[in-house]
C-alpha cells in the first residue's frame, strides 16, 4: 500500500471480491476477448467476461502500458521492489518480473522488505517474502526498525498505545525503505499501491484539507527529492484492488492475507468503506476520484512547506528536524508526544540538545492515547 510519509499501510477487512465475480457467471459465457474459451469472470474494471489466460494478459497489458507511458524505468535501472508479502506487493513482483521478461526492460530487480517487529504478523509475512525470493529467483533484502532505530513496533506501541501508533509506522518505514534501498544501490522503488490506495489517499486529503499532500499523492512516480530519497513509483496505479485479488487468485500466487495485530487507522478505514460504497454502485468511481486528483490545480499564492534537510540525519524535512528523528527523539526520552501533533518550535532545543521545561516535558508524556 503507498504512501505520501505519514500514511500507513492498512489491512482493513475487506469484502472478498471472489463470489460477487463468480455468482455473475453461473451461466457459461465465452470470454469476450478470444471467443474461444469459456469467460471464467467479470473484470471489476471494464465488466467484460473474460477467461483466465486473457484476463491475465489485460491485467498485465495495462500495467506495462502504465509502465511505458509513464516512463516509469530506463534499461539498466537496479529497481527495488518493497516487498510485504500481502496480495498488492507480491502481484506487483509478479507482474514486474512477467513484463521485464517479455519486453526485455533490460531491469535488474530485487525485493526491498521492512521488518517492523510485529510479533504475529510480520514476522509471519515476511516468511511468506522468503517464499516469493525462491519463486520468483530475485535478491532479498531485509531492514528491519530494530536496527535502524532501535526500536520495535511491539516496543512502540508499548509506550505508545494503540491510537497513533500507524504514525510511528508509516514515516519509519519511509525512511527504512530508503535506508534500505540505498544500501543495495537501488535506482528507483516500485511500491504495490493500487488504484482503491490512491483514491482513498485522495478523499482522506481532501477530508483532511491537506492541499500540499493532496498535491502530491497521485503523482505515479516522485523524483528523487534530495539526500537520501530515493526515487519512488507506483506501476499498480490504475490497478482496482478487485482485479490484483483475482490475479492473484488464478494465478494461486503465495501471499499473505492476515491484517496486521495494531491496525486502528480507523480514518483510512473510513475513507475505504466510503469508497467501496461508492463503487458499489458504480464501479469507474475509483477512477474517477483518482483524475478528480490528477486534475487539481492548487491556487498561486497557497503556502505550501519548503522542503530543507533534517539537521540530524540529512532526510529530506520541511522543519528542522525530519518526523522520523522527532519521533525517535520522543521515544528515547520517554516523551512520546513529541511527533504527534505540531511541536515545531522544540525542534529546535531538541537539535541543540538543550533539556525542556518542566511543563513541556509534562505535555510530552501524557499517554492519554
Ligand atoms: Fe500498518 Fe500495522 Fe504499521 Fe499500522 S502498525 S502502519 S497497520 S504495519
Ligand atoms: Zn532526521
């Protein structure tokens, strides 16, 4: 799932798309596209009946097309895949090694995973990683939270609670991902986002009124924005979420389906369930939202935060201090109200490690969430 840096990554419950596709084709159907072999569903995307062989060969046309369009690769790039494990990243592997192949990008690929320290979950997914490296014969790389900042989500969310601790999550693996990437040489990242993804990313902007994020979560790839940012792309952008499950369904790709033990998230939930309404009743909605996005344009004269570099670790930052040392600097003082909320003008102090007063030390600490 993407991602503008604080977002997070979400496993809601979610209706199965499988029966609605299978119900509607009780009576045999030939497959639209080839005429010859029986339709084995309905394309959530184009509501065309289709057998499984030119189903597979739609979904991964218009990826490539997504791909080639976009000009999302150049021949030779090193491309990173952020890898989860869950049915979006491994389709997207799939997909990617499919295509690389059979239009000779001339990509040399490998997976890019995150070990938050999840005990029950992620440990269990990222198994499932470990798998898909053999299937799929690509490298592997694994950064885990605990190396890189010492601290685990078990650990975090210890101190933290269960009410912001996706925010810990979310800018965290942002920055592992680009640590890890930059380790390995990595050109670009390629994330497994979908098209439900950045529509729902683009009703929680807009519900948020958050015009700089709304600005820049459709944008399909970013360029790399300084230091230690790599770039980053989404060639499951115009993907619905419906048709990765089938893909990954008929193609009986090894995945892993359980949402992650900590996942309140309740305001992305809210936009997901708004979303899969409004496809309810007409499907191109997702779309729809997505060019709503696209189509934009931002007002001169609208403030929009000025991109600098963290004073500590040289990320890219609007303040002086990156989201991801703000955070960590909270945990490691056992004040973790730090990063949440706006504390901007303590960066500062924190930066030239100067002790706080007794009364922003006790605002800090209040774990009332
Ligand atoms: Fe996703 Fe779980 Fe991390 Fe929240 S805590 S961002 S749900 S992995
Ligand atoms: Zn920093």
């Amino acid at each position: 799932m993407m991602m503008s840096p604080a977002s997070t990554h979400t496993d809601i419950k979610r209706r199965s798309p499988l029966s609605e596709f299978r119900v509607a084709l009780k009576m045999p159907v030939l497959c639209s596209s080839c005429a010859e072999k029986r339709a084995v569903l309905k394309r959530p995307k184009t509501a065309h009946s289709l057998c499984k062989e030119c189903f597979f060969w739609a979904f991964e046309e218009e990826v490539h097309q997504t791909i080639v369009s976009a000009q999302l690769f150049k021949h030779g790039e090193t491309v990173g895949i952020g890898a989860s494990g869950g049915k979006d990243s491994t389709v997207l592997a799939h997909v990617m090694k499919v295509l690389n192949e059979r239009y000779n990008y001339g990509l040399k690929l490998l997976l890019l995973s995150v070990d938050e320290g999840i005990t029950g979950y992620r440990d269990d997914s990222l198994e499932t990683v470990k798998r898909n490296q053999q299937q799929y014969e690509l490298p592997l790389k694994i950064v885990s939270y605990e190396e890189l900042y010492g601290w685990t989500m078990d650990a975090i969310v210890k101190q933290v609670g269960l009410k912001n601790n996706c925010t810990f999550c979310g800018v965290f693996r942002r920055q592992a991902l680009d640590r890890g990437a930059m380790m390995l040489k990595v050109d670009k990242i390629c994330t497994g986002h979908n098209a439900d993804d950045v529509a729902e990313t683009v009703l929680m902007n807009v519900l948020r009124g958050d015009i700089a994020r709304l600005r820049r979560c459709t944008a399909i790839s970013t360029a790399s924005e300084g230091e230690g940012v790599v770039p980053r792309c989404k060639p499951l952008k115009y993907a619905y979420e419906k048709e990765i499950v089938l893909y990954a369904y008929f193609k009986k790709l090894d995945y892993f389906s359980t949402e992650c033990i900590y996942s309140p998230n309740a305001y992305r939930g809210h936009a997901r369930t708004f979303l899969k309404d409004l496809e309810a009743v007409r499907p191109s909605a997702i779309m729809d939202v997505i060019h709503s996005g696209e189509n934009l344009s931002v007002r001169e004269g609208v403030k929009m935060p000025v991109q600098g570099t963290c004073g500590r670790c040289g990320y890219i930052s609007s303040q002086a201090l990156c989201k991801s040392c703000v955070l960590l600097e909270g945990l490691n003082r056992g004040l973790p109200r730090l990063g949440i909320g706006k504390h901007h003008r303590l960066h500062e102090k924190i930066l030239l490690q100067q002790p706080l007063t007794q009364e922003e030390e006790r605002k800090l600490k209040a774990v009332d969430f």
